[in-house]
C-alpha cells in the first residue's frame, strides 16, 4: 500500500487569533478551512512566533512579495461586498480564486498559476467534512465547485473548468464566531478523480449582497486529509530502503506531545494553544490520544481543529482526527483550540498514548 504523506509540522507555528490591519474591516468574514484555502494555508504558512508573517511555501512567499502581508492577517477576507451570488460576467475568468479585484483586500496574487501552493491529499469517492470559517456568521449558502477532469492546471482557473458538488444552506457551526472555528457539513467527494484539482467554495450571504470566496488545492491521491507544503521541512523525508535481512525487530509503539500556547490580546478572556504529536516508536501508529489536567478553570471555545475532544476539562483528552492518526516513525501532527480563562502557568503536563 502506498506510503501517505503525513501533515506537516507548523514547527514555528502559533495558531495566534488574525488582526485587520489597513483597510476598515468587512461586515462578514470566512474562507474554508479543510480542505485549506490559499490564503488561510499560506497564514499558517507564515505566521511565526512573535506575530510576523515569513513564508516557507515558495508560492505562498511570491504571493508576500507581489501583495505584502496584509492580506494575509486578514486571510477570512476574500470577499465581494456587491458579490449577489454573481459568478460568470461578474469575477473574470483568471481571478476566481481572489473574486476579482473589488475586495476590501488584494487577493489577485492567489490567483497565480502554479504547482507548489499548499495541498491537500484526498482520495476519490471518500467522504469528508468539509471546515469554513465563521469568523463572523451570517445566513446563506455554500455552493461547493471541482474542476472537471481534463481541466488544464498549467492554465488560469476558468468558470468553464469548474463542476458543482454539493450546495448547502445554514450549515451547524462548531464554535461561535471571532477564532478559528467554523460552519460544517460532510461532502462526498466525486469518484473518478486523479491528480491535482481545485476546490472553489462560494459562500453566498442571505442577508445581504456580501460574498465570499475560497480556492482549495487538492490531489487525489489515496490521501487520507493530510497537508504538504506548510511550514518548514516541506519536503518529505525520502523513503528508506530496507532489506529482508537487517529489519529490526520492532520495539513498542510510543509518542509525545509538546504544548505551546499564547494569550489573545484581541479576545480577552480566551488564548489559542497547539500541541504537536510524535510518534516516538519504530512502528507506525493507527492512532494517538493526548489527556492533560487544568487547575485554573480553562475551558474550549469550540471544538479543537485537526483533533476530537473525547474528554472535558478539567481532565481533558482529545485523540485524533480520521486523517491524522497514522504516524510514521518521527513523524507529527499537530491540533490546536480555542480555549477560556488564561494560559495555564506552568504548562501541563500532557500524557501521549498510542494505538
């Protein structure tokens, strides 16, 4: 069975709330989450400890480059205030991925035609749940696009080169509005499909003529959710070769957890952590279970992003998500939440377990 690509480690990586900066913010915010937009991949992307944005990804920097950082800190922004629905003669064909150039923000960068943006490994026929932004909610629906097979990805994105999936109209939330948590429905996905393909999401508001909109890229190929070309380390470790005679025996399977965490000084009261797994054993892992203790009263807002919260504080256990937990040797994912109260100081003491 083909080796999957594991999701790469945001190693230098807080999941820090976004801050607007420049322009006067929107009524209403939101790109997709999973599969992960461009922009909200490439703010992973880049975000680096102490606030800054500094890219890895080669095509998310180039996007830096031609548009700066701003548009990034404002990733859940991609966004027509006179969108109405519109597609076809309203956002020109080659501007799909940004909904033109009318925004509050200059998007037009993620439109660019290239083969390293972030990716998202998925496999044909499966289904999966599909995460968007409810940075500010609002009625309305989504309307989900793919490129259609023979689609040409060395091409500007056409409307012609889109299919719709699935549209869905007020989907549940997991979390309320203001982090990194979101509106969600499972989405099956077509069969048929191979290679490299977009997922464009159309977020269309009842309320008012405010539209949003989300590129996704994906590869069909057996993945099982897991992301490349984020963070550093983006290229994957090359397979070792071994031989009948010198495989070791394996030793028993075990894992990490490493928590980092940061106060949100634009939402008092609540602070955003992450905590990276690693499997630490010779032999891969079917799952993985993280259990901590809070003395000081800390609770979720909402539910943890790449993980499931399988146990409430103050004795908390989250265990992975259905694409995350197989893990190659030193291999990691990563999980991470909204949480209430303050960062707890001292750190606690995480407990990792395997399966």
């Amino acid at each position: 069975m083909r080796k999957l690509r594991h999701l790469a480690a945001l190693a230098c990586t807080v999941l820090l709330a976004s801050f607007l900066v420049g322009s006067s913010p929107a009524q209403a915010h939101g790109v997709t989450m999973f599969p992960g937009s461009r922009t909200f991949l490439c703010w992973q992307d880049g975000l680096r400890e102490n606030g800054s944005i500094q890219s890895y990804n080669p095509a998310c920097g180039a996007a830096v480059a031609q548009s700066g950082t701003t548009p990034l800190y404002n990733w859940f922004a991609v966004l027509r205030s006179d969108g109405g629905g519109r597609t076809t003669g309203f956002i020109p064909d080659g501007q799909i991925c940004s909904g033109g150039s009318g925004g509050p923000y200059d998007f037009t960068a993620y439109n660019a035609v290239r083969d390293d943006w972030p990716l998202t490994h998925l496999s044909a026929g499966s289904t999966i749940q599909v995460r968007h932004s409810n940075w500010a909610a609002h009625p309305g629906s989504f309307v989900v696009y793919i490129t259609k097979n023979g689609w040409n990805p060395a091409a500007p994105l056409k409307w012609s080169d889109l299919e719709v999936l699935t549209s869905v109209a007020n989907p549940p939330q997991s979390g309320g509005p203001g982090g990194l948590n979101y509106y969600y429905w499972d989405l099956q996905l077509p069969s048929g499909k191979s290679g490299r393909h977009i997922v464009f999401t159309h977020w269309i508001r009842a309320d008012s003529q405010e539209n949003f909109y989300s590129c996704s890229d994906v590869v069909f190929d057996g993945g099982n959710g897991e992301v490349t070309g984020v963070g550093p380390g983006q290229s994957p470790s090359p397979t070792p070769t071994v031989t009948p005679t010198s495989t070791p025996t394996p030793t028993p399977g075990g894992c990490t957890a490493t928590w980092r965490a940061v106060d949100n000084p634009g939402w008092p009261g609540h602070f955003q952590a992450e905590v990276t797994v690693k499997n630490t054993g010779s032999t891969a892992t079917n799952g993985w279970r993280v259990q901590w203790a809070y003395t000081g009263g800390q609770g979720f807002e909402g539910a943890p992003w790449n993980g499931v919260l399988t146990s409430q504080p103050p004795d908390v256990s989250v265990s992975n998500a259905s694409y995350n937990g197989r893990l190659a040797p030193n291999a990691t994912a990563a999980f991470g939440f909204n949480a209430t109260g303050s960062v707890p100081s001292p750190a606690p003491a995480l407990t990792c377990t395997t399966s």
